[in-house]
C-alpha cells in the first residue's frame, strides 16, 4: 500500500479529518504505521487460511481458500 493509498483511504474513513490539519507530518507517519499493522496482521491470517487448507482433504484448495478470505470482509 503506498502513502498516497493510505491517505485516500483515511480520507474516505472520514480519519483524515481528525489529524490531517494538526500536525500533518506526524498524522501520515502514525497513519502509515496503523496501515501496515493492519496489513500484517490480515496478511497473516490469509496465510493462516492456507495453512488449514493445506492440512486438510479438501480437493480444490484455490476456490475454499478463496471463498474463505472473500467472507473474512463480510466478518
């Protein structure tokens, strides 16, 4: 995700307002820290998904997997 990713996205969240006219500066180094916690820590629990799939009998491991994550954003 790039800084100007996150910033749209913090802009669409309505976040932007509460920090982008402090200290503008501080505000995106935080913003970029909380977007890449957050995308490791989603990266992980994909990887997680794999995992279980690749443990079990499943036959078509890329389709459960990928209705997997597809539901983890209806969660």
């Amino acid at each position: 995700m790039t800084k100007d990713d996150i910033i749209l996205i913090a802009d669409a969240s309505g976040i932007a307002y509460y920090g982008m006219g402090k200290d503008r500066d501080k505000f995106l180094h935080y913003l970029e820290a909380f977007a890449a916690l957050v995308s490791k820590h989603e990266r992980e629990a994909c990887a997680n998904l794999c995992d279980k799939y690749a443990e079990g009998p499943e036959r078509n491991y890329s389709e459960n997997i990928a209705d997997d994550i597809r539901a983890r954003g209806n969660t």
